[in-house]
C-alpha cells in the first residue's frame, strides 16, 4: 500500500485535529479541548461559508459577462445577493450603534421574499411527488416496488381523519405499519448508515482518504 | 473513563484493526466479489455514454456541513467525484460538480485540480467547475436546476446530505430525459430517490463508491469491515434479547445508555 | 379582515406575485420561474452572510480581541490565521488554504465518527434489544410479536446490505443463500419504511400546497378590503 | 504512298512531312521505338501538360483512356494497366516486384526516360519526336540542372502561350520568378541528379497565395519517397474508381476519326459552353491536345494547377476532375474526419409529451379539488377526528405537560425547520404555542438554523397576533447557534456564555423572561420544532443529561413522524409529548377548545389526500398494467428472435 502525501502539512493537521476531536468524545478529560476545536471549527465554517459567498459572487459575475442567455439571470442574482448585504449592513450598523432592534428590515425581506418562495417550492412538491408516485410502477415492476407502492396508499388513507371515522381499522393499520415494520426497517438503514459512517470517517482520519487536496 | 466511551473506543480500534488487517492481507486471485449494485453499474454506463456522445456528466454533492454527521454523506459524494473524474478524463466537457456548502465547494475544486493534474488533463480548456450554487437547501436545489437544465448534461449523480428538495432535483433530470443516480443518508430523502430517481442507492450504499467504481484496497477493506461489524450487531442484538428475556438487561443499558 | 400598513400589503402582494410565479414551474421551465429563483438565491445568500457575520464572526471572532479573557483573545488571535488562509481558496494560490480546509475536514470526520457511535450505534441497537418484550402479566402476545417482528426488521434489513459474495474472482455475484434469503425479508422492510416515509413527505408537501392556496384566497379577500374598504 | 492524317485538324498530309501543311501541327511520326514505348500513335498521348507532374500526367483521364492498348500491347506495362491490375486486386505483373524499392526505380526510369528523349528531340531543333512533344519549358527544366540559369534567362525560353498565360494573369511571373530566387538561393541539398523533382513541378506544388510568405517548397526525400507515396500506383479503390468515372464522363471528345474506340466515342460529351469555375475563361484558345482537341472554349487540358485549391501538409497539388457526387463523398468523409474532434452540441430536448400532460392533469386536479375546499373552508364545523387521533397519547402529553403550567414560567422553544415546512408547522404549532401564551408563559427561541430566528419572529407575529408578545417584554429571540450538535452541547452546558446577546442586539439575561434562568434545566418547557428526525434526534441526544425528559416535548412535521415516533413510544420514553403534522396539531386544538389553524387547513388535506389516492391508485396501476404489456412484448419477441 503506497500514499503519497501531495500536501503533507495538510493531511497531519486533518489526522491531528480529527483524533483530538474524536478523542474528546469518549475520554471525558478530552472534552474541553474538543470544545476548543468545535468553536474553531464553527468559526472557519462561518470565515469558509463568507468565502463562499465571494466565491458564488465572482461566478455570477462572470457569467453576466458572457452574455448567453443566463447572463441576465446572473445580473438579477448579483443585485438582489448586493442589495440585501446592503440592508443587513445597515440594520446591524443601527442595532450596533443606535442599539435599536435590529434585523427589521431583513426580516421583512425573509418574510415576503424568502419565505413565500421557499414554501411556494415546496407546494409545488405535492404536484411532482404525485407524479412521481404515480408513473413509479412504470419504471420498476418487482414485488418491492408494489409493496412500497400499496404502503404508500396504506399510510395516505390512514392519516385520512374525515369520511372515516366508521372504519376505524384504517388509521390503526397506518399505526402499526409505522410503528413496527417501518420502525424496524428504519432502525436498520440507520445501524447500516452509522457503519458506513464510521468507514468513511476512519479512512479520513488515517490519511487514505485525503479531498482537501492532499 | 465511562464504560460507553471505552466501549467506543474498543469499536474504533476494532474497526481500523480490522481495516488494516483486509488490506494487508489482501490477496489479488481470491479477491471477494461484491453483490451487484444497479446504480454503481449504470453510472459506468453513464460515463461510457458520455466519452461516446461527447456530452458532460454532473455531480451533485449535497449541502451537508462539516460540522456534523452529514459530513459523512459529503465525504461519500467526493469520492464518488474523484472516481468519475478519473474515468471521464476522454471525454470534451468534464464533469460540472455543484454543491451546497461552501467547505464542500473547496474541496471539491480540490479535487478536480488534484485529479486532473494527476491524468494530465489539467490544461485541457474547459476544466471541471466546483460551484457553489445556493445556501439555504431550497436556493441550492433551485440553482442546481440551472445546470442539470444544460443541454449538454446527460446525467446526474447526485451523492451528498439532502432533505427533501432533491425531489426538485430528480423531477429536474426526468424532465431533461437524463438519468439520475442518487444517493444520501437522510431517510426521507432516500424515500423520495426510491420513488423518483432513475438508480437509487438505498441505505449505506453510498459509502460504498469507493468500492465499486474505484476498487481501492482501503475501501474494499472497509466495506469488509461493514459486513463483519453487520454481523456483531446482530449477534449482540440477539444475546441482548437474550439477557433481556433472562432478566439480565441492566448490563448493555449501562454500556450503552450514558455517554457524556 | 381588517386593513393593513402599506408596507405590510406590499409585502404581501410581493409574496402573492412570487408564489405565482413559482406555480408556474408546473406548466413547464419558464424565464419567470427562473427569475424567481435568481432573486431567492441572491437574497437567502446575502440573509445567510448577514447572520453568519452577526451571530458568529462578531461575538466569536472580532468581539473576544477587545472585550474577551486572556485565553480567548489568544483563541480569537490564532483563529485569524486560518481564517485568512481560507480566502486564498479563491486565489489563483489556492494550495496555501489547504491546512485550513484540513481542520474542517478533520473536524467533520471525527463529528461523524463520534456522532454515528454514541448517537446512532449505540441508540439504536439499545432501542432493537428495548423493542423485544418479556412475556410479562401485562404484556400481549399482539405486543410481543410486533416487538420480534421490529427485531427481525432491524437485523434482516442490515443483512441485506451485507456487499460480499463467493471467494472465488471470476464466479458471478452469487451470495450465499441463507444470506440471499433473509436479504429478501429485509428488503420487504426496506420498501415498507421508504413506503411510510414517502407518504409523510407527502403530507408534508400537501400541507404546504394547502398553506399556500390559503395565502392565496386571503390575499384575494385582503385586496378586496383593501382596494374596496 | 501512305498518308498521315493531322490529329489536329484532320487534314490529310502525304508520308514523310513533319508538320501538317494547313495547320502547322507537328504530326506524329512512324519511328517504331517511339510505339513501343507508347502504344498509341497520337501525340497526346504524351503530350500531356507541361505543368503537371509526371504521374499526375499519367492521371489525367483524357490521355489515359488512349493509351488503353487495344489488348496487344504486353509488353510495356503502362501505368494504366497497372491502374487496371490495382482495380482487379491482382498482382500487376512486375509492378508488385517483392521489394518496394525497385518497382519505384522501374516507375521512375519510364517517366525519366520519357523526358530525357523529348529534351534530346527538343535540344535538336524543335522537331517534335513521334509522339513524344514536350514544350521547351519542360526540356528547359532539364537544362536547368546542369546550369545554373538566371531568372531572366529563363523567362526568355519560356514557351509563348506560357509567357502569354503569364501576362494575363500577371500572376505566374512573379511567382515563378520569386520561386526561381527562392529555388536557386538555398541549393536544394535533397535534390540529387537522378531522382530530382523538376523544380516547376515544385513551383506548382507549392504556390504561395497572394498576401502570404511564401510556402516552404515541397521537401523531396533523398529516394523520392514522398512522389511515389503521393502518386503511388496503387490508388485507393474509391479514388481509381473516380478514375474510371471521371474517364467515362470525358473520353467523349473527338479525337481523330477512326481511332477512338467505339465506346469512347459514345462517351463524348456534347460540346456547350464550358463554365468551369475558378478558371479564367480563355475565348481565343482552342484545345489542340487530348480528346477535347478541336473543340473551342473548353478547360486548357495543360490547366494552371487551381492556385486556391492548393492546401498545406498533405494535399495533392493537381486537379482532380471529380463529378459532383464523388465531390460530396469527399467533403461528407472530410466532414466526418474533422467533427471527430469537435465536440457536438447536443441539440435541444423535447419533453415528453405524455409526462407533460399527465404533469397538468395532476395538477389539474390537486390544485382545484384543494383550492375548491380551502374556499369553501370545512362547510359544517370541524371534521370530526378518527379514530387514530384519539388513540395518538402524544398530543394529550403535550396538553397536560403545558397544562400543569403557571405564569411567568419560561419555555424554550427550538425553531429548527425549514422556511418551505413554514406551513405545516406553523399550523401545527399555532394551537400548542396559543395555549402557552394562554398560560401568560415567558417564551425563549434558539435555533441551529440560520433562517430560525426570523422564522420565530414571523411565527409571533401572524400567528399569534391576537396576544401582541413583545420581545423583551414577553419573550426573548436568542438567535442563531451554529455548529449544529457542537453548538446544542455547548449551550446546553453554558447557554449565558454561549449566547451573551439576543438576537436584536439587546443584552439577553437581564430582561424578565431569562432573568432566573442559569442553565438549561432551569426552564419550565423545552420545545423543538424540526421537519428533520436527525435534528430532532441531536437535539435529544445533546440536551438529555441537562434537562430532564419530561420537560423534552416535539412538534415534528410529518415526514419526521415515522423517525421520531420511537423516542415518545419506547420505554424509558426520552421525550414526553409529541404532536405530528396537521392531524397532531389539530388534535391538540381539539383538546384546548379553541381551533386554530390546523383546524382550517385539515378539510382541505384530507380532500388533497382523496384525489391523490385515487390519481396515485388508477395512474399507478394503468402505468403497472402498461409495463407488464412492455414486458411481455419484449419476452416475445426474445423469445422470437
């Protein structure tokens, strides 16, 4: 087995701060010093998520420079991403120096731009998750593609409150169905996804697996 | 020390253990096969179709932080890019990676440029794009849409931590007619891949890429490694229920209940 | 329904017009939808900037240098230097902010270690020995079975994953068969739980389409008010 | 006395005379060594153009259909011949000698000879040998290998329809003359006597197009390699069949009566204005070679080599007369060669029609049957609840736990869901929360999500107007924590010193709702509103050894139920209450009396939910039934084939 460090530096910082960190999770005299890492660690998520956004910024911004037919799009979001670092400035700007509550007028922003959009896109879910739904057995015709299909139906008329309440049995179906086979089933993806977690994790923290360019 | 942190760390040393000892002790002829999984295999198809049509494949790697178990999704999703970046080193457009976190974006640009550099193809004028295309889930599901929207992408892999506007995503590809390959750690978001996706990867299948795609000896090892821890939980399942029947409970409740 | 400010009804009508133009994905692709979504994307990238900086840049990187302890001075001092290193990603000197990434990276693999352990290992394999009941007075034979049957889910679907064959290279992916058996069991409850978990991202979506068309008719009956007091 | 008739105008001239009496053309001769060599007697035979190179002389397809010997002709294996055996695939007599080498030399030594014996003839007087007429520009070349020859010099030999072609296109004597400057001042070391490529042909290989440098000349190898490669006899089967076709279409001209083949002569085309593109037109000039011989105003069979059609690298210099249909075949093959390294746009992608429409239909349908129930708003009171609702123990927790509530206890709650899950939850939580603030409760809201504080904010707000909360007074924002399981450990251990200020800027501690509170446990509620059962299960597993669980309650979307469920059903139970989705939150208003939203919204959901079973039920089952049909099509017709 042969590793060649590109960027040694890089991979002992990785393998240094990931044992501490871990360490801190089972040895309880480890847990400040994790604490101290996890607050280092929020920050340069915070310092990386500001580069980001330059990054997201400096993309745009060359895309409005070549002009096809995304280019205007590119311009709308630069004006709307400057414009809103605009009023988030001056609303901390006042709430620094004036103290007065600040983030009103960011928050009118999130209100009746952020929010009706992102529930709107949601909404719009319903529509592709029938369609979905409903062209599934087209694609797959085996038995588990019709259980999964019926249990769907299942859990839909299950959570049905009105026009039912004479068949009873229906909502006590969709009971046991989520609370013992889903459960199960659930409670196994989840053991499976830890040990593949795990694996993943541990081939970080020995240096086999190195994205940051190691 | 409590009893639950040692036993963590006895699994931790198990796990590496028994990595290290599956790649040491590999051994070519009698290399164990691994089950056939449909999605690793139609991503290889993919990326022939590719190289053939002259056309670009994109890989989408979630908005999982770094700062938390979703970590472990986006780690699962750069591999799945490295290997697909060296596979499509022929083809006219390389692959466009989009993402949702801005330390995801770092590396994956890391990764293309390592990678490129390491088959050469690093001059070649059109490189590989890491973009960050959104921040919040919903705006980088909506900004992803405008580059599985591009004519010359014909297929999506999208490998990485989702809630459940990847529907967003997988409706996106269907309607283009291109293929999409997805794969997450998140429940729900696996639901909605089951359902909509052309080749889901179910449960822990995702961590597996390494594996499939690129047949490295620390990952084969590791997916070893998986399938013998799968077998100690159950055996430790059973010998709780075991004990349980007997009366004997307490024992894995205090192994397993506190962890500081 | 009373009359409202007009900021408030501006508001309001500039959420009524970007719930329109986001409906209109379903016809099919369109500039408006994509001029909504550009505009979504500029404003939540800049909300999110505003909230980093003002929640985490400012109490934990600028604010400790002057009002903080001695220890978190020197914390806040030392985080300057990888946090500087980080903006070179963007630089054509990209390889010098690899040791920040790095921390990251090692922060996030160790998270997802020591989280998938103590947060999902050991909870759940305590929650599969919990589901088994005793026959106990009190317990049912209906609860005991549900109890072995949420068992047998647990371990068959985790043995469905299980990614080894045969030894021998060359032999086609054959798995053994007791293997291949309980795998089949374990993928009836796989499909049973994406099953219950698509039809709750169901309900999600439709609550959210109900919430919607809501909006709608209320700010229809509020221009009403508003135009025709 | 036998006579020669002139192959130029036909007349005939009594034996013996050289020049034919009416029109001065040189007649051929009866010299038998001559024949030999070139079977026909016609001096076009040839008498091919000077400008072309020998080879490609031999292709001119006029010419080459003369020479077809009339099958007696063994012994000199003409290059047509060669040409024939190359079609046929078999081995051209000597051509196919085992060494390359010496079948080149053998080619080489015809057309060498060819040209030594017209120099000779030329040198003596400019009679024209029996069939062997070369213009003296083609002996001067010769000449021009043993000395060395001023430009000028040159110019003055030059035969007067060349020097004529010269002034009206003004173009060849500048290139000529340059290619002589360039020819004679870097000796050519390649050029050796034998074997060397006549400097005009060099000049027509390499012509240097107006406004450019000129063109390095066309590098001879030391054994004329590259010559024999580019006229190699062995033509690709595609080019010798144009040969072939390109012979049938021309060998319809005239030539003298009586000595054309009869098939030949069927083939001639009839004569009409000739417009052959790119070359000047030349009215005076009357073809006195090959099978056009006599026919005015047609192509010059000595052509100037199409000066534009010359590329660098590879392209051969001569004309080939090629129909239009081959010219397609060799721009459709060059077409083919260069989009090799072009990548190709993939052309726009039409949806499919059927996924459209059954796209609208559904929508169609769920947004009119929804749209329909929220205006006509439930009709008759509330929908009475299912069985299922009374049975779920998790919202009357809930109810009790807040229940057992007094005044002026705080509660904090955790606003941790998406702004797209805003309408579910908000619904959801609206009657939980009124009954808090029923309870004249302080309310505290965190959140690990970036958009948590504004969404807290707007929940106050519009939900809960009719109690005007304010913030300081009534409750406090404490923002943003970020760091997901790291930033819920930490403010669970020290949430002063995690959050020293609110979310509005103001100091948090100090305001009356916070004022007693120290640390977690401290609080009278803990409340976490998630759409995502990991969050749900982070914030469990952080804050359990900080508060206790039967202060820990949830409000949990409903595609968080399934995952969250457990922590509320197991024993020992790690959260004390739980209300699931709209049906959850409408229980809870059921208990309290007082119907909020969820009450609103539930006819209209359980309507959406009807028309979706019936699309998702009969679109499920025909697209089943469909893929069944599919399938066992397609095991007919393997099994078929």
């Amino acid at each position: 087995m042969n590793i060649k460090f590109k960027t040694p530096f890089a991979t002992a910082v990785a393998i240094g701060v990931g044992v501490i960190v871990l360490a801190g999770y089972f040895i309880p005299g480890l847990i400040s010093l994790r604490f101290l890492f996890l607050r280092a660690g929020l920050v340069l998520a915070a310092v990386a998520l500001i580069v980001g956004i330059l990054n997201l910024f400096a993309v745009h911004f060359r895309k409005m420079a070549q002009n096809d037919d995304n280019s205007g799009y590119s311009l709308i979001l630069v004006f709307a991403l400057i414009a809103t670092l605009l009023i988030g400035f001056f609303d901390m700007f006042q709430s620094y120096m004036f103290g007065q509550p600040n983030f009103q007028t960011i928050s009118w922003l999130f209100t009746y731009i952020q929010l009706p959009i992102e529930t709107s896109l949601m909404a719009v879910m319903a529509v592709s998750l029938t369609y979905a739904a409903t062209r599934f057995l087209r694609r797959n015709l085996h038995t588990y593609a019709v259980i999964f299909f019926f249990i769907v139906l299942m859990v839909l008329i299950g959570t049905l409150s009105i026009f039912t309440p004479e068949v009873p049995f229906l909502s006590q179906i969709r009971q046991w169905i989520v609370q013992v086979p889903a459960l199960g089933g659930a409670r196994g993806l989840l053991l499976g996804i830890a040990l593949g977690t795990i694996a993943t994790g541990l081939r970080i923290l020995i240096g086999t697996d190195r994205p940051y360019g190691g | 020390m409590t009893v639950t942190g040692f036993t963590g760390i006895v699994i931790i040393f198990l796990f590496l253990g028994s990595m290290f000892f599956f790649t040491l002790t590999r051994d070519q002829e009698k290399e164990k096969n691994l089950r056939q999984i449909p999605a690793f295999r139609r991503i290889k198809e993919v990326i022939g179709l590719t190289v053939e049509e002259g056309s670009q494949l994109h890989v989408s790697l979630g908005r999982g932080g770094f700062t938390s178990l979703q970590s472990a999704s986006a780690l699962a999703g750069l591999s799945i890019l490295q290997e697909i970046i060296k596979a499509s080193s022929v083809c006219d457009y390389p692959p466009v990676a989009t993402t949702g976190n801005a330390t995801i974006s770092f590396l994956a640009q890391d990764i293309i440029q390592g990678t490129s550099k390491a088959i050469s193809t690093e001059g070649h004028e059109r490189s590989s794009v890491g973009e960050l295309v959104g921040l919040t889930p919903f705006s980088y599901a909506v900004g992803t849409l405008t580059t599985i929207r591009e004519n010359r992408v014909s297929a999506n892999i999208l490998a990485g931590w989702y809630g459940n506007e990847i529907t967003w995503l997988t409706t996106a590809g269907e309607r283009q007619n291109s293929p999409t390959i997805a794969g997450t750690a998140q429940l729900p978001a696996q639901a909605i891949m089951y359902a909509s996706a052309s080749e889901p990867l179910i449960g822990e299948e995702i961590f597996a890429a390494g594996a499939y795609l690129g047949k490295k000896p620390m990952h084969v090892s590791s997916v070893k490694t998986q399938d013998i821890f799968r077998w100690i939980l159950v055996v430790l399942m059973i010998l709780g229920i075991v004990l349980k029947y007997l009366g004997m409970h307490d024992i894995f409740q205090s192994i397993l209940m506190g962890v500081s | 329904m009373s009359p409202i400010n007009l900021s408030d009804f501006i508001g309001l009508s500039l959420g009524f017009l970007f719930t329109l133009l986001v409906f209109s994905y379903i016809l099919g692709d369109n500039p408006l939808f994509r001029l909504a979504s550009h505009i979504f994307i500029g404003v939540t990238a800049g909300y999110v900037a505003i909230i980093t900086i003002n929640n985490v840049l400012v109490p934990r990187l600028f604010l400790p240098l002057f009002t903080g302890t001695r220890g978190e001075r020197l914390l806040s001092l030392m985080l300057f230097i990888p946090s500087l290193f980080l903006f070179m990603k963007i630089t054509p000197l990209r390889k010098a902010g690899n040791w920040s990434v790095a921390i990251l990276v090692g922060i996030g693999a160790a998270s997802a270690i020591g989280g998938a352990i103590t947060g999902t290992l050991f909870p759940q394999l305590l929650g599969t020995i919990n589901s088994f009941e005793t026959p106990t007075k009190s317990s049912t034979i209906f609860s005991i079975l549900n109890g072995l049957m949420t068992v047998l889910g647990t371990m068959t679907t985790l043995i469905y994953f299980h990614f080894g064959t045969g030894h021998m290279p060359g032999q086609t992916a054959r798995q053994r068969p007791l293997i291949k058996f309980l795998g089949k069991i374990g993928h009836f409850f796989i499909a049973v739980t994406l099953g219950v978990l698509f039809a709750g991202v169901y309900l999600s979506a439709l609550s959210a389409l109900v919430e919607r068309l809501s909006f709608i008719w209320d700010y229809l009956n509020q221009m009403q008010i508003q135009i025709l007091p | 006395m036998a006579e020669i008739q002139c192959p130029n105008c036909g007349k005939i001239n009594p034996e013996g005379k050289d020049v034919c009496d009416s029109c001065g053309f040189p007649l051929p001769s009866q010299s038998p060594s001559i024949n030999q060599e070139t079977p026909s007697t016609s001096p076009d035979a040839t008498d091919s153009p000077p400008d072309l190179p020998s080879d490609a002389q031999d292709l001119t397809p006029g010419e080459a259909q003369e020479d077809i010997p009339d099958g007696e002709d063994e012994g000199d294996e003409g290059w047509l011949d060669i040409l024939h055996a190359a079609e046929e695939g078999e081995e051209p007599g000597d051509l196919q000698t085992p060494s390359e080498e010496d079948e080149e030399k053998k080619e080489d030594t015809d057309w060498l000879k060819r040209i030594r014996a017209l120099d000779v003839e030329e040198e003596k007087g400019q009679e024209t040998p029996e069939g062997e007429t070369f213009p003296t520009w083609m002996s001067e070349v010769e000449g021009e290998e043993k000395v060395e020859k001023t430009p000028s010099e040159e110019k003055q030999e030059l035969p007067d329809w060349l020097q004529s072609e010269e002034e009206e296109t003004g173009e060849a004597e500048p290139i000529l003359s340059e290619k002589d400057e360039g020819e004679t001042a870097p000796p050519e070391p390649a050029q050796e006597e034998e074997g060397h490529f006549p400097s005009w042909l060099e000049e027509e290989e390499e012509p240097s197009p107006a406004g450019e440098g000129p063109i390095q000349p066309f590098e001879l190898d030391e054994d004329d390699e590259v010559i024999d490669d580019l006229f190699d006899e062995e033509l690709p089967s595609w080019l010798s069949s144009v040969d072939m076709e390109k012979e049938e279409a021309e060998t319809g001209d005239d030539i003298s009566p009586g000595e054309l083949p009869g098939w030949v002569e069927a083939m001639r085309p009839v004569v009409e204005s000739s417009d052959t593109s790119g070359l000047a037109e030349d009215e005076e000039y009357i073809e006195n070679y090959g099978p056009l011989a006599g026919i005015p105003s047609v192509l010059p069979a000595e052509a100037d080599i199409d000066q534009t059609s010359v590329e660098e690298g590879s392209k051969l210099s001569f004309e080939l007369q090629v129909s239009k249909t081959q010219k397609e075949y060799a721009s459709l093959l060059e077409n083919v060669i260069s989009r090799e390294g072009k990548a190709k746009p993939k052309g726009e992608v039409k949806p499919v029609a059927t996924q459209r429409v059954l796209r609208w239909l559904i929508a169609i349908v769920l947004i009119i049957s929804v749209g329909a129930s929220v205006i006509t708003g439930g009709g008759t009171g509330n929908p009475s609840p299912a069985g299922h609702q009374k049975d779920d123990p998790g919202p009357a927790a809930l109810y009790e736990m807040i229940d057992e509530m007094e005044a002026r206890d705080t509660a904090l709650i955790a606003f941790d869901y998406q702004p797209a899950l805003a309408g579910e939850l908000n619904a959801t939580a609206s009657g939980v929360v009124n009954h808090l603030l029923r309870q004249e409760s302080y309310l505290a809201f965190i959140s690990t999500q970036a958009t948590g504080p504004s969404l807290a904010e707007h929940f106050i707000t519009n939900t809960q107007s009719e109690f005007e909360y304010q913030h300081g007074r009534d409750y406090i924002n404490l923002g943003y924590i970020p760091g997901q399981a790291a930033g819920v450990l930490s403010f669970s251990i020290a949430p002063r010193e995690i959050v020293p200020i609110a979310f509005n800027g103001a100091n948090a501690w100090d305001s009356p709702p916070l004022k007693e509170i120290q640390t977690l446990s401290d609080f009278d509620l803990f409340l976490i509103i998630t759409d995502d059962p990991t969050t749900a299960r982070m914030w469990i597993e952080q804050v359990n050894p900080y508060i206790s669980r039967y202060k820990v309650a949830m409000i949990v979307s409903a595609q968080a139920e399934p995952l969250v469920r457990p922590y509320f059903q197991n024993s020992p139970q790690q959260i004390s209450g739980l209300a699931a989705g709209l049906p959850g939150g409408w229980a809870y208003e059921e208990l309290t009396g007082s119907p909020n939203l969820s009450s609103v919204f539930l006819f209209p959901l359980n309507v959406g939910i009807i028309v979706t079973i019936l699309t998702v039920f009969i679109g499920g089952l025909a697209n089943g039934i469909l893929n069944l049909i599919k399938q066992r099509k397609n095991k007919e017709k393997r099994g078929v084939s």
